[in-house]
C-alpha cells in the first residue's frame, strides 16, 4: 500500500510539471514510477500537435483555397483537415513509442522520461495546448459551436503560440542574443 502511495505522488508531481510547471526537487525529478506512460502521453501530444498544424494549419486551407476559393470553404476543409491530421496520428502515437523504445533497456526508457521532465519547451507546448484545448472548449460550449472543432482550434492556437514563445520570445531574452 505504501509503495502504491508513493507512485500515485510521483505521478502527481509529473503531472503537476506538465500542467502548471511545477518545480520539483531533484529527487522528484528522478523518482519516475511510470517512464513508459510518460512517453507515451508526450508523443500522443506531439502526434495531436502535428496532425492539427498539418490538418488545419497547412493542408486542409491549401485544399479548400484551390477547390473552393472562398473562406467559408478554406475554414470547412481546414477544420476537417484537423479531424483527419489528429485522427490518424493520434492514434498512431503508442506504435510509435512502442516501436522507438523496443529492444531498449529500462533504462534508457527512464533516461528519455527523466529528460522530458526537464525539456521546458516541450513542456510548455503541452501545457499551452491543453490549456489552449479547453479554452476552446468552453467558447465552443458558450457559443453552441461544435465541440469538437472548439478543442481543436484552441489546442492548435495553444501548440502555436507555445512554439512562438518558445522559439522567439524566450530565445531573444537570453543573454548574448540579439
């Protein structure tokens, strides 16, 4: 029971990094009960990220701009472009942890988890675009909209505007950028 109580606090911690940017102790960082569901839910993220920007971001708009040639079409396909980007990766995403981490020792699998804990970019994307997926649920709920395409949109607008901060804001405040 007590070991059970132990792992149910690590994974607390690991789940307060990834969605308030917890700090932890370094003992914290190393305690990791569940390295595999960590990459697992990492690359699902990921997977979820990829699909929306190339879905609703990238091919969906290209296809309803040449079909189309209005808005309302670029918006229509970009939105199903979404659902079909995040609906093959997504699922794809536990294969591909599988077939990355086969054949590894525990311990490298523990390494990869134990390096993501502290990849504060990584985790920021994540973070924002949970953040960013329920917001678009709840305008989409107070709207009368289509959930699903509420979560989408905000999930998307969140792993953007992660990336943006992450690889613009932040990257110009360190010190000997200019």
């Amino acid at each position: 029971l007590d070991s059970l109580l132990q792992e149910k606090i690590m994974t607390q911690f690991w789940i307060g990094r990834l969605l308030i940017g917890q700090d932890l102790t370094d003992e914290q960082y190393e305690n990791i009960p569940y390295p595999r569901l960590e990459l697992h839910t990492h690359v699902v993220y990921k997977n979820a990220e990829v699909g929306l920007v190339l879905g609703m971001g990238v091919i969906g708009p290209l296809v309803g701009a040449v079909r189309g040639r209005s808005w309302q079409s670029v918006k229509t396909t970009a939105l199903k472009g979404g659902k079909i980007g995040a609906g093959i990766l997504i699922p794809l995403a536990p294969l591909m942890v599988e077939k990355f981490i086969y054949g590894n020792e525990d311990e490298r699998i523990y390494d990869r988890a134990f390096r993501l804990r502290h990849h504060e970019s990584q985790l920021r994307a994540d973070r924002w675009a949970t953040y960013g997926g329920l917001t678009g649920l709840a305008s989409a709920a107070v709207t009368g909209s289509q959930m699903l395409n509420g979560g989408m949109v905000g999930f998307l607008a969140g792993s953007v505007s992660a990336a943006i901060y992450s690889n613009l804001i932040i990257k110009k405040m360190k010190p000997g950028k200019s």
